[in-house]
C-alpha cells in the first residue's frame, strides 16, 4: 500500500447528515439491530467509572480526577476490567466500537464535571480521550479480514514509519457568503472529513430594495479561527520479521492516531496496537488511476489504545503462564543446563564446539547498565566467523534468525548502509520526508545475521559502526534530525580475502576488515577446513547421514532441547534476569586482561586489536553464562569459561599467522555443510 496523501487527511465519508437522511426510514435502516438507549450506556459507563475497584482502591474515579487535575485529558482503562465488570457491555463495545466509544467518553466527561472541586475546572474539562490497554485476543495482520470491519481488533507489528504531526478538526464553523448565516459541523473521527452542505439552510434573504436573494449554491466556507481542532498522526505498521512465511512479502496497514496517542511511537517500535478496523475510498488513487473505484475501500486502524514494548530484549515473547516459568526454573538448576543449551545449537551440524557454545553466548546476551551519569553500557554480543567456504557459517546465521526471539537476517552485497540503518524517503504525493527503519532498527532487541559480510562496500560497514558499539542510528538528513534505538546483537559471516585462509601469509593479509569494525565483535572466530584424514571420515558420515534420511526428521539427541522451548527459554532468561560479575570474578578477570595486554605488546601488535572493548566482551560473555543457568552473579567459573571462549576466538585469531607451530583450537571446528 502506498503512502501517497496519509499525511493530508483529506478523505471522504459517507457519514453527513444528507446521506444519513436517506438512509432513515429505508431498507438499510431496517437491518440494523436496534441500540439501546444512549442514556442506560452512559449510565452503565459511569457505573464502571465510579464503582470498578480493586482492593478498595478505585481505579479510574481517582485515575481520571488525578489526571483531570493536571489538564491531561484522557483514561486508560483495561478492556478485561470491563469485562469483568460487565460482560455484555464489553461484547457490546467490541462488535460496534464506533457507536459505544463516544458514549464512553460522555460518561468520562459526565464525572470528571460532577466530581470537580472548583467552578473553574468544571467549566474548563474537556472530553476524556478513552485509551484502551491490556487486551489478550491478538489477531495478526494476516488475519484481518472483512469479518473484522468496525469491530475492535488488537494487532501486533513493528512501526516503520511515522509522519509529522497534524491538525485534524473536531468541530468546523462555517458561514455563508451571501446571508452571512453561521452554523457548526462535528466531524467524524479517524481518517474522514464532512461535507459542506451545498444548500444555505436560510435559503432567502432581503436586500435594502426589499427583494429577496436566493443563496446560491456551495455558499458556505469554514472558519478556521472558531473551529475545533486536535492533533494526528498517520503511523506505518509492518508484521514483525519473524513472523512473515518464507518467500512473502510483509504486509503492512496504516494506523491513524489522534489527541494523546500521537507521537507515541517512532520508525523501528514493536508496538501492539488496539483499536478499530475500518476502512476508507482513496479518491485521489481513483482520480490518478483514471477509474471511479466506487466499491473499492482501502483498511486502515483507527488507533484506540498502543502498548509499545519498552523492555528491549525478549519482547515478542514477554507473557508467561505459571506453568511455564516452574519447567523454566527447574530447568535452570540443572547441572549440566550450559551443555544442554550449547548442544541445542544447529545440532545438525557436526563439530564446531566453541562456536555453539558462542552463539548461545550471544542469544543470550549480557546485562545492559545504565550508569548514574546517563551513559548506557551494551548487554549484546557480536560475534564474527572468518574463514574458508564449506564451513557451515550461513547454516549457523539461518538457525540463529530462526531460534532467536527477532531475527533478521540479509546478505552484505544485498544490503546498503540505509538498510541496515534507516533512510529518509520523501513522500511523492505530498513532498515531505519520513522516515523508515532498516535491518537494526528492524531488529531491535534481537539478532541481526549478515551473511557474506566482505561483500559489503566499505563505506556501508562503515554506517553501523555505532549500532554495533552505542546501539543507536543518528540521522541528520534532510531536516530530520532524531536517534533511533537499535539494541540488537550482531552475528555476521564473512571470507578472508584470499577465498579460504592462508597460512602463508600474514593475519593482516588474510583479514581485510579495519581494526575499528574487528574491535566491536566481541569473539571473532577463524574457521579452517583442516585436512584431517579422521575428521574427513567423521565429517563425512555426518554428511552422508543427513542425505540418506531425505525429509525424515532427525533422530533427537538426548543431549539436545527442543527448538521451540529454547526459544522461550531464551526469552524469558532475557526479560527476567540481568546478573552482575562477583568480587571475585572481577579480580580473575582484571588480571587475565594485564597478562592478556601485555603479551600482545610484546608481540608487537596483531591484526585484531586487543582493547578495553574485549574486556567489556568478557564481562558480556560471563554475564550470558549466568543468565543461561538464570543466576544473579557471575561467578569466577563462569569468567573462566568466557576467557577460554575468547581465548580460542579472537585471540587466536589475532595471534594466527605468527605461531605455526602445534594445531590451532579452531582448526577442529570444522562444519559439515557449505556457506
């Protein structure tokens, strides 16, 4: 769906007061189910209003008052209060929203006027904005279809884009030209507008000849300085990656949000968005297309209620029954959890031992600090895998997308620095900029897979330098100046330059990545096809096997879990636990990066830097190492184990190509299937 003209609002409706003259007393009058009284609704929301409570504290009388009193004029209520309170209003209100919502809001206006203290503050309350929240029944976009039409909907998605804010009217004044005649028009919520009448109501008027004038036609014009006004918004909203079937485009809808729910969300927010499926006629589309599309309607959410999820990692998956978090905890205090995990990983692929138990590191991820001085410390782990072809890496980065609570996942000669990051697109129809999130932004509080990571251009790689390291994406375009979040972790493949690694020649010349992008990957792994006559064999076998069993499933190891428990696993060790390093740990840790500094400076330097970065990488992979077991420390066997993690990753590749002697560790981690 195009965004031409969502930031003008100039739509048309049906709903003006000449239309709805012939629709009374007509057939399709007859076919609507008779309302109950306006009155006995307001009444029964004013009864919720004032009785709801909950251990003896009433929460929207005092909501409401509170807010009333510092002139933010909105409620928010929690549609399973309501149900609770009274069911047949609350099915009521979700099959025809539309009708109920105003009187929602009358009953608002109603108690806030008769429970203000001053004379002052009653004349000044305006109309409550009810605001929606905590509603279970989710319906995805795939789902949405003509069954749903006026009925209130909850929708899942990630926001893309985002316009600017607008002036919408409520209420427009207008006069007649002629016979100066005044009168007001409300206007209908959500992307409509009226319709000037086009007959004068008075209709005759007398000149000072004492001859009477007939008004002619189309007389009235609005009065913008007595007219009602209040704010809008047009958002963008895009299925969640994951969720989108391989080989299909996402889809995506507009939302209209008006008064206290504009501005409540920028490009790359995974929101859950309440509120009611209509639709609109796009006449300008009729116009430019050359056909009157008379029966044609385009859907669109009238926004009542946004959740935005603001906790970062995990939140797709936020929500877990009691049942749940006991299999979690006792799993948990298993001895051998770590192992259990680290096998789970791609059990496909045969071999590659540190390389699993990395990337369980990195879908787990570290803590994220706020420190008391307003600077934020990453939690997530970036991990790079060099080396020859054939080594199973994008196999790795198509299971991590997968397993992974948000996952992305792209290919670096596919993929440009606004991609990844975000750009700045001017709208055709209406010549002003938005913006739309790339792949971090996308991505934000999961993973992001970048296969063939050498393909990139070097002024691309360049773009998410600072989503790697301050995860966030600064834009400064076209006078859009704003920062967008993209606190996700990074796992990319890439080759060395010769295709497959050289021993012959040095590090720097295998590796041809600047030492500002190889310093913010946390472990860097150097994966070599080693010519193993009984590893060949092993590998061999694996191989064989796999092919030899067709689309039959694997046989399950018991040593591995199941996919879709890991994932919630993983999610839930994200959004619940957040441990710290021990007294202890921080002491072995210390003095493992002095020795560490200090050998390199003797060898005089290597192709990956060795900084303050790694030490914070070894802090982040302790961290993940508790989380897995949902401890609240790290302890000193846990920064033993991350040391040993970083010691066969990014050391090792740092010091290859110097010492020949002996048999790297990473010459065994050698994959079963091709990049």
């Amino acid at each position: 769906m195009s965004l031409t003209g969502f930031d003008e609002s100039r739509v048309w409706t049906s709903a003006t007061d000449r239309v709805a003259q012939q629709v009374k007393g007509s057939a399709l009058a007859k076919s609507f189910v008779a309302d109950e009284e306006p009155r006995a609704i307001i009444a029964k929301f004013k009864d919720f209003i004032v009785e709801f409570r909950q251990e003896n504290t009433f929460i929207y009388r005092n909501q409401l008052l509170r807010r009333v009193n510092v002139r933010q004029y909105f409620l928010e209520v929690q549609l399973e209060h309501l149900a609770a309170f009274d069911e047949s209003l609350y099915d009521a209100l979700r099959s025809r929203p539309e009708h109920y919502i105003p009187l929602f809001e009358q009953a608002a206006h109603s108690v806030a006027v008769e429970r203000c203290l001053t004379k002052e503050n009653k004349q000044t309350v305006q109309t409550p904005q009810i605001i929606f929240t905590g509603d279970s029944a989710i319906t995805t976009l795939r789902e949405l279809t003509h069954t749903y039409i006026g009925r209130l909907v909850s929708v899942p998605g990630i926001v893309i884009s985002a316009s600017r804010n607008s002036a919408r009217a409520t209420e427009i004044a207008i006069i007649c030209r002629t016979c100066t005649h005044q009168r007001t028009l409300p206007c209908p919520g959500g992307m409509s507008s009226v319709v000037l009448p086009r007959v004068c109501e008075r209709g005759r008027i007398t000149d000072e000849q004492g001859q009477e004038k007939v008004c002619p036609k189309d007389p009235y014009v609005v009065l913008g300085d007595y007219s009602k006004f209040v704010d809008e918004q047009m958002l963008k909203l895009q299925e969640t990656p994951e969720t989108v079937p391989t080989g299909e485009m996402p889809r995506h809808i507009m939302l209209h949000c008006d008064r206290y729910l504009a501005d409540r969300a920028v490009p790359g927010t995974r929101v859950t968005v309440m509120g009611i499926y209509s639709v609109f006629n796009s006449r300008g589309k009729a116009k430019e297309n050359g056909t009157g599309s008379v029966a044609i309607r385009h859907p669109y959410i009238r926004v009542l209620g946004l959740n935005v999820d603001v906790e970062g990692a995990g939140r797709l998956i936020s929500s877990f029954d009691p049942a749940e978090e006991s299999l979690f905890m006792q799993f948990s205090k298993l001895p051998n959890a770590y192992e259990l995990i680290w096998r789970s990983m791609a059990p496909a692929l045969w071999g590659n031992e540190d390389i699993k138990k990395a990337i369980a590191c990195l879908l787990f991820g570290g803590s994220r600090k706020l420190l008391p001085d307003g600077m934020k410390l990453r939690g997530d782990i970036n991990c790079l895998l060099l080396g020859d072809p054939g080594t199973a890496k994008s196999q790795f980065l198509k299971f991590v997308e997968k397993i992974a609570p948000i996952g992305v996942y792209t290919s670096g000669k596919g993929s440009s620095a606004a991609g990844l990051t975000a750009s700045v697109i001017r709208e055709p129809g209406t010549r002003q900029f938005y913006l739309e999130g790339g792949a971090c932004v996308l991505a934000d509080g999961g993973v992001v897979c970048i296969d063939e990571f050498d393909k990139m251009h070097s002024h691309d790689r360049v773009a998410i330098h600072e989503a790697m390291e301050q995860q966030t994406i600064s834009i400064a375009k076209a006078g859009i100046t704003t920062i967008l979040n993209a606190r996700s972790s990074v796992l990319a493949a890439a080759n060395p330059v010769f295709g497959s690694y050289d021993d012959s020649h040095s590090p720097f010349e295998n590796i041809e990545f600047q030492s500002t992008i190889l310093s913010r990957f946390d472990m860097i792994f150097l994966v070599k096809d080693a010519k193993n006559e009984d590893q060949d064999r092993r590998v061999a076998g694996h191989v064989i096997g796999l092919h030899l069993s067709g689309s039959q499933p694997l046989p399950k190891d018991a040593s591995a879990v199941d996919p879709q428990f890991l994932k919630r696993y993983i999610a839930f060790c994200r959004a619940r636990c957040a441990p710290r390093l021990s007294k202890d740990a921080g002491e072995t840790l210390q003095q493992h990066y002095v020795e560490l500094r200090s050998s390199m400076l003797s060898q005089g330097g290597s192709a990956v830097p060795i900084t303050v970065r790694q030490l914070e990488a070894i802090i982040r992979i302790s961290e993940s190492l508790a989380k897995m077991s949902l401890s609240p420390s790290a302890t000193p066997e846990h920064v033993r184990e991350a040391i040993r993690l970083f010691t066969v990753s990014t050391v090792e590749a740092a010091a290859s190509g110097k010492e020949n002697q002996g048999e790297p560790a990473t010459r065994s981690l050698a994959g079963s299937r091709g990049c």
